[in-house]
C-alpha cells in the first residue's frame, strides 16, 4: 500500500484496491505518505553530512524511490545499509535489487527482537556499531501497542551503538488530524488488521528516551528541514531525528 501511494509498482491488487478506498476516505493520508519519504531523504543526507556511514532501516517496506542505499552510495559509494523487514516478499525484493552489492543487504527479522538482528552475521558483516551508525524507523513504531514496549526497543537498538549513533523516526500523530479523520483511521486499521496506536506528542517524543533531538526537534515532517518552499502539513505524522551524546 506504500509502494502504490508513493506510486512505485511493487504491489499488488489487494493493495491497490485497500489504498485506493483510504485515499478515497482520508485524501490526506496519501500525501502524509509522501510527507514521511522526503523527510526519510532529508534526516539520512543530514546523517551523512555529519560523518554517518552506516546504516540499519528497521522495517523498511517495500523499494521505491530513493531508498536508503541509493541516497548512502550517491554521497559514499563504500557506505553499507542493512534493512530489516519481517515480511518474506519485502526482503526477497530487496534482496534481488541488491544481488550484487557487497555494501548493502536485506535481513528477515522481526524487529520486536532486536537482540536476532543485532547478532545477526548480515549485521555483523556490515554494520561495526564501535562507529555511529544511523538507525531509521520511519512509519513503523505506531504499529506497534504499549505492550510491545516501542521505547525499549529503541533502547536496545541504540544501546549497542557508538556515540554519534542517530534514530530517524516518524509516528502516526493522531492529534494533528480533525477526529473524524481519526475515527476513520482506526475503521480503516481494525478492517485490516492492523495497529494504528493513538500516542500523544509527549508519547511519542518519549521513544527517544536519552537521546538529544536535534534542531528543529519534533515536528511535522514538511517542517523538518525543508529543502524546497514550505507547505502545509498534512498533521499526520511528527517526525524527528536524535543523537545519541
């Protein structure tokens, strides 16, 4: 459903079919996803401007446009990427798009585990955490209850890491929306089964436990750097990206 929203073609009837009925319902929600890309494209070019040269994108999604390893290799061809997915045909098409790298791979995991991915010989060979490393959970957390304990698994993710290490992330922002929209929204989520938690800034802006938000902070994701003439948010997510002192 991403993929068909950021208009790449690595999707599926079913998926066209369900994106098409949310568009229909919450226009908006399509450009929050567009919203979510180009912050993405923003926060790791700003890792890389700041020496980062590593990367681990926990639960990446499907490939589109201007994936991660394709904005790494343009300004450090030797810089590596792991992405992570628990879903098998998500990680087979990475794992076809990236067949003859030797500097980025796809690893199936579930990233509630993050001891498996942290130990994993894909990591290992790839990602030396005695450097900083840029940890991107863009669109993810959210889909994720309290139980799963999100802010730990951030922890434990960064806990490892050099200083220097960042997180990248960006969560559903149910208070930015009118609550109509967010009445659909957790329609549209128990229909398909999914998670859509309802966390507050404060929550939300606790995921990154000890690390120091960098400037602008958290804040909607056009306003997050902008590279191009601001536009008005679509209010559905917050994004930002801290450092770990």
């Amino acid at each position: 459903m991403y993929d068909y929203a950021m208009g790449g073609k690595d999707n599926y009837r079913a998926d066209r079919d369900a994106a098409e009925r949310i568009g229909a319902a919450l226009p908006s929600a399509l450009a929050g996803v567009r919203e979510n890309r180009q912050f993405m494209r923003r926060a790791v070019r700003h890792l890389l401007s700041v020496g980062v040269r590593q990367f681990l994108d926990l639960g990446c999604g499907m490939p589109g446009r201007g994936n991660v390893h394709d904005l790494v290799a343009a300004a450090e061809p030797s810089a590596t990427v792991v992405y992570v997915d628990n879903e098998p045909m998500v990680v087979n098409h990475f794992q076809a798009l990236l067949s003859s790298s030797s500097v980025a791979t796809a690893l199936l995991a579930d990233i509630r585990r993050p001891g498996d991915i942290l130990s994993s010989p894909e990591v290992g060979k790839l990602i030396d955490f005695r450097r900083p490393v840029g940890i991107v959970l863009t669109a993810v957390l959210h889909y994720f209850e309290d139980e799963d304990d999100p802010a730990g698994l951030v922890k434990e993710f960064v806990s490892g890491a050099a200083p220097g290490s960042h997180v990248v992330l960006t969560h559903y922002h149910p208070e930015g929306i009118p609550p109509e929209d967010r009445a659909v929204t957790a329609e549209f989520a128990a229909s398909l089964n999914v998670t859509m938690a309802q966390r507050s800034r404060v929550e939300i802006e606790a995921l990154f436990g000890d690390l120091v938000l960098v400037e602008p902070g958290l804040v909607p994701p056009p306003r997050w750097r902008p590279d191009r003439p601001l536009r008005d948010s679509t209010g559905w997510l917050l994004a930002g990206v801290a450092r770990k002192p």
